[in-house]
C-alpha cells in the first residue's frame, strides 16, 4: 500500500476520534485499504473511509502523535490557553512521564474549562478551595482523583508560577487502606487453561509469572529478553526504573510457539498494525479469560502482580528480594503483601487454644 496516493485527517465521527481517508474513487486502492486496514470503515453520512485514531495506527500512518494540549485548547477561553501550554512545558522541563504528563493536564485542564474567563493566575486561595470542595461534594470525587487533582495545580503556582509552597492551606484527603486484590494459584490456573491464543496467554503467564505492571509487558523488546541468563530487561517503569526480573522456565516453550507463529520483530507484542500492543487490549484478554474461567471477583490484570508478589512471600522468599524484583521504591510499599499473605497468619496461635 502507497500511503504516498492517501490522505490522512484527525476528525471525529459519532462523538469518537477517527482519522479521516480520502482518495479518488478506484477499486485497488480501496482494496488496499481494506487489506491492510482491516478497521477500516466506511461512513456513510460523511461518504468517507476512517480509521480509530489509536496510536499504533497514527504510527502506521506515519502521522504525529496526539498532543494532550489538542484534547483540551479549543475547549479553553484565550486567557488560560498560555497557563496550559505554561504547565506542559513545565512538566516536560521536569522530565516527568508521558502518564503522569496526561494526568496533571487532564486535572489543570478541569479547572481551567470551569474558569472561563477567568484567569487562572488570579485565584485565591478561598477559591481555590471552594473549588476542591465542588470537586467532593457536587462531583463526589474519592482521595485518589482528590490527590491528584491537589498534585496538578499544586504543581502549576509552584513551578509555572514560583508562588511559595503550599500558598493554599489545603487538606490532604486521607487515603483509604485497603489491601491489594489477588487471586489464588488455583484461579490463575484456571484463567491460563482458558486462554487459547498463543500470544494471549504469554502475556497473561508473564505479568504473573514476573509481577509485571500491564505498561512493563507492552513494553518489552525482543533485545530486552536475554534467554542465556533466564532473565528481562525491565526499561523505564514507573518511577523511571530500570531492573531485572527471572524469565520463568516454564514459559520458555510457550515462547518458542509464539516466536514461530508471530515472528515479533522489535516489540516483543506487536499490535494489530506492527507497533506496540495496546495496554487496553491486554487488559481485555485478562477480562475475557476471567469470564471464560467462570472467576467473578472485581479484579484487574494489576491482580496477577499482587498474586505474583504475594505467592512468592508464601513461598518464603525475603522482603527486600521481592521488592526488587517489584520494582519498588521503599519497601513500605512491598511490606503491604504481609498483610495478604497466609503464612504469617497460620503461625499466630489464638489465646483460646491455651486455655
């Protein structure tokens, strides 16, 4: 396909984002498109071809990647269009990920939209909280969003604006403590016996079998894998981090299947248009092979690292080998599986059996 005889628009088609084909009418291009664009679809109130505006799809394109600012600038009054592109440069300055790039501007951009056209620089701290009140009592937003929220325009007097910290005397929202979800050795048994693509259940077997976030498995390379000593390069994870896990040897056939069948070239998992897979099509297949294996808890694919992290503690493996292998900062966060695991609890003797 000469993409050279296409044109290519970012649109938007029933309230969803599209990226817009255009041509002259001819029986082989359209059929070109079709072969390989398959989601290609035709529109029949605008008479045009599209395509999900996904970014494994922009890449194929060779089209720029979608900017945060887009999402929100036509959505803003001119006063505080400067003050967000302020903010993200800011962020960028600051070398802080793509993710939490999305979420300050997703969080600025909410109080930037109910402002109008009133400038942002000149809030007042009562206002300013009058705003974080609407947020929890008008919107009912829980901690999680709060903090964030607080984080984001924090962020914005503090750094854009050089006010003195904490300028606004704002309460933090007390997080609740819940414990991590998981699943039992039995459940994650059943959810692989369920899965029937190849592709699908190595990544199911390698976000339990290593404790992988869903980011760290769409983002391995075939380079990161060093078979010789059994194990992965783990490249910027959360927190800019980089560490090693164990390849399970277990998986090693698995993956010999799935190298002959899809012969993955750069990303490890290749999506349906050669470039990464998507995060949200990995958490489908967990979903999916959930419900295949009749498991009905209110679990995420997250829940196959708890499960990992927890299972090996049962297992007696030390604390501090299992933060590392998380990937944790501290290890107050890695100490929260004690408090799931079974092992510590069956050594405590109850007062009444010695009696």
């Amino acid at each position: 396909m000469n993409l050279s005889e296409y044109e290519f628009q970012p649109g938007k088609h029933n309230h969803k984002s599209v990226i817009w084909i255009s041509f002259p009418y001819n029986l082989h291009l359209k059929n070109e498109l079709k072969s390989r664009f398959p989601s290609a679809k035709w529109s029949q109130s605008h008479k045009k071809w599209y395509l999900p505006d996904f970014p494994s799809i922009r890449m194929a394109l060779s089209m720029d990647a979608n900017r945060i600012e887009d999402k929100y600038l036509s959505l803003l009054k001119p006063i505080n269009q400067k003050p967000l592109l302020d903010f993200i440069d800011q962020l960028k300055l600051k070398s802080y990920s793509q993710n939490t790039i999305n979420t300050y501007v997703n969080e600025f951009s909410h109080l930037l939209i109910l402002l109008k056209n009133h400038s942002v620089d000149e809030l007042s701290p009562n206002r300013l909280k009058a705003y974080f009140l609407y947020c929890v009592n008008d919107l009912h937003m829980k901690e999680r969003k709060m903090n964030g929220k607080i984080n984001a325009i924090k962020f914005y007097f503090e750094q854009v604006l050089h006010r003195p910290k904490m300028f606004f005397d704002i309460p933090r929202p007390k997080m609740p403590q819940t414990l991590p979800k998981m699943l039992s050795k039995a459940d994650i048994k059943k959810i692989f016996e369920k899965v029937d693509n190849p592709k699908h259940l190595l990544m199911l077997q390698l976000c339990y079998g290593m404790g992988l976030r869903v980011s760290e498995i769409v983002n391995i390379k075939i380079n990161d894998i060093d078979s010789k000593r059994m194990q992965v390069h783990i490249q910027g994870a959360k927190g800019k981090k980089d560490r090693y896990v164990t390849l399970p040897e277990s998986v090693l056939p698995l993956m010999r299947e799935y190298y002959l069948i899809y012969k993955p070239n750069i990303w490890l998992f290749n999506g349906q248009y050669k470039g990464q897979y998507s995060i949200g099509s990995v958490q489908k297949v967990f979903k999916r092979s959930m419900k295949k294996a009749g498991i009905h808890k209110e679990i995420g694919i997250h829940g196959l690292r708890h499960s990992y992290a927890t299972h090996l503690l049962e297992s007696g493996a030390d604390l501090r080998f299992i933060q590392e292998l998380l990937g944790h900062h501290s290890i107050k966060t890695t100490q929260i599986y004690t408090h799931v695991s079974d092992v510590s609890k069956s050594k405590i003797k109850s007062p009444l059996d010695d009696l």
